[in-house]
C-alpha cells in the first residue's frame, strides 16, 4: 500500500466519508458539499497532514485577539473558541497576549491597527477595569475598527459585551454551600477595581443577606482581596480560615488551587474540614484532586456570539451595543461537602 492510498483511507475514515470523495476534495472537483469539504479538511488538520495548495483558502482578513496572560487556563480555552469560529468564517485570527512588562493593551491595539486588522476581540482588557480611561475605544471607534469585548461591561463604550453573569454565579454557590450546611462562607477574589470582581461581591452579599441572617457589613467582612493566581487564592483563603470560614468561593479555579492548599497547610481536609468552590471550569480542572466544584463559565457560547458580532459589525449590519450576559453553571464535583454538625 503506497504512502498516498494509506493516507486517503486515514482521513477517509477519520472524516467519515469515501476515500473517493476524500480524491474529490483534493482535486477541487464539484459535487461536494461545503461541510463535507470543511470535515475532509478538519481530518487532515487532525491527522497532521499538510494541506494541498488548492485546499488552502484565501483569508477574507486579520481579527486581533487581544488577551491577559496565558496562565490561568480560561484564556487559552477562550482564545481557542474565537479562533476557531473565526477561521471557520474565513478570517485569520491574530493572538496578542499581554505579558508583565512586555507590550501593553495599547501597544497591541495599534500594532493590529498599522496591520490593517478587520476588527478586534478584546478578552478581560482595560474594558473591565473600573479606573481606566476608556477613551482609547472611543478613539479606537472613531477610526472605524470595529470591536467586541468579553467579560468587563463599562457603560462608557459603545459596543456589542459578552459577560457571564456574575452575580447568578454567587447566588448558584452561596446557595449550594448553605443546602450543604455551611454558614461562615467567605469570598476569595481578584483586585476590586474590576467590574467581574465588583459584581461578584455585589451577588455574595446579596445571597448572603437572603440565605443567612448576615447583614451587608457582615457579609462583606467576608469578602478577601487578592490576585488572580494561585498564590492569591492561598493567601486570601488563608485570611478566610482565620476568620472562621468552613467554606470558601473562589473568583477563579487557580484561586481555588490556592485555597485547598491553604486548608491542606493546616492540616485541614477538602472537602471534610473545608469546602471550595472555583470559578471558569478550566480545562484539566476535573483531574485536581479533589476534583473541582466550581461555576462553569459558558465559553464555547461566549466566543461565539462575540465573533458574530464582530462579523456582522465588519459587515455592516451592526450588532446591538450592548451587554449579551451569559448565565454560568454550577458544576458539582469534589470539593464541596457538608458544613459543621
């Protein structure tokens, strides 16, 4: 069997379809549907064959894709859904990724901007920061680049926001933990500056006045300020222990890492002595040990509608300019149990 058959009948069988319609494909003749044509080539980018030159589309543009830091797993799992509805659509996608000290926000807008992008997907940018100057979009606006941000609604843009719904997320895990018996519920979360951070407390505070006989003081007494990451999760957790918390709502999964370490430092069980409660449902987070309770943002839905925004804003029937908000899911695993007897 020669290399060219052997390789027919493995993207055949990966796509599902004949090797003789595999051979059309490749030949660019007629009679193919376009999903038959897109899963042939889905198989071959699987496999890891190359594409023939004829199979190699002509971008219809450039799309920047604007992002934090790569570390904390949501970022990635975001930037892979734009990129692949994007490439689905026919444009190429651009990732620019912020890095401490190297190129900021701006920098990155305007290197997109001298490439001539078709538009621009912000990903938790200076858009969610509460103190920022938020001219730069108008600016960025007024040179006709068209845009869409993800998680960070500022009302002084104009412009389609995708966000999940922070305040249902604190109801869906305050509510959770006290079914579970717990009563000191303490909140570990990023910097407040941020509109994600500033709603997720507004939502704890308010389920904790509802659920608990706790008053808004009291609740945010229980609130702890840190940075995203997994050393901010065990530092503010550890504060949280302090005060007497059994249970512990993260404002990310990599927080929550932190917090069972936190507890763990103490000799402390998760879940027996200590709940946690992380926020994303990033990937690999069902093989932490235990495995993760957490609120699943809705990524795939998020990425999708931003680039349908953003390709009817470049197509000139312009997407609402407003906030589209995503309702987030409580998925229940591992790290949760009952509260004190």
């Amino acid at each position: 069997m020669d290399g060219v058959t052997a390789r027919l009948s493995d993207i055949a069988a990966q796509a599902g379809v004949s090797e003789a319609t595999v051979s059309r494909v490749f030949n660019g003749k007629s009679g193919v549907s376009t999903a038959t044509r897109q899963a042939v080539v889905a198989a071959m980018d699987l496999l890891g064959y190359e594409r023939p030159p004829r199979l190699r589309q002509r971008s219809a543009g450039l799309i920047g894709l604007i992002t934090p830091e790569l570390g904390n797993p949501i970022f990635p799992a975001l930037a892979q859904v734009v990129e692949q509805v994007l490439t689905g659509a026919g444009y190429t996608p651009l990732l620019c990724t912020q890095t401490p000290g190297g190129s900021t926000e701006d920098q990155l807008t305007e290197m997109l901007v001298d490439r001539g992008v078709a538009g621009i997907v912000f990903v938790s940018g200076l858009h969610a920061d509460s103190t920022a100057d938020m001219g730069r979009y108008t600016k960025l606006a007024g040179r006709g680049i068209p845009f869409v941000m993800i998680n960070g609604y500022t009302e002084k843009v104009s412009a389609p926001f995708m966000s999940t719904d922070d305040r249902a997320a604190m109801r869906l895990a305050v509510s959770h933990l006290v079914e579970l018996g717990h009563e000191r519920i303490g909140l570990a979360v990023g910097p407040r500056r941020f509109v994600p951070v500033l709603r997720k407390i507004e939502g704890f505070v308010q389920h904790m006045r509802t659920a608990l006989p706790y008053t808004a003081e009291q609740a945010e007494a229980l609130v702890q300020h840190s940075l995203f990451t997994v050393e901010g999760g065990q530092s503010a957790a550890t504060a949280l222990l302090d005060k007497g918390c059994t249970a512990i709502i993260c404002g990310s999964d990599l927080m929550a890492f932190g917090a069972i370490r936190a507890a763990r430092q103490r000799g402390l069980g998760v879940p027996q002595d200590v709940s946690v409660v992380g926020f994303d449902d990033s990937p690999l987070i069902v093989f932490a040990d235990p495995p993760l309770t957490t609120l699943r943002q809705p990524v795939e839905a998020m990425g999708q509608a931003a680039v349908n925004a953003l390709l009817e804003e470049i197509g000139g029937t312009p997407a609402p300019h407003a906030e589209f908000v995503f309702l987030p899911e409580l998925v229940v695993r591992g790290s949760t149990g009952a509260g004190p007897r």
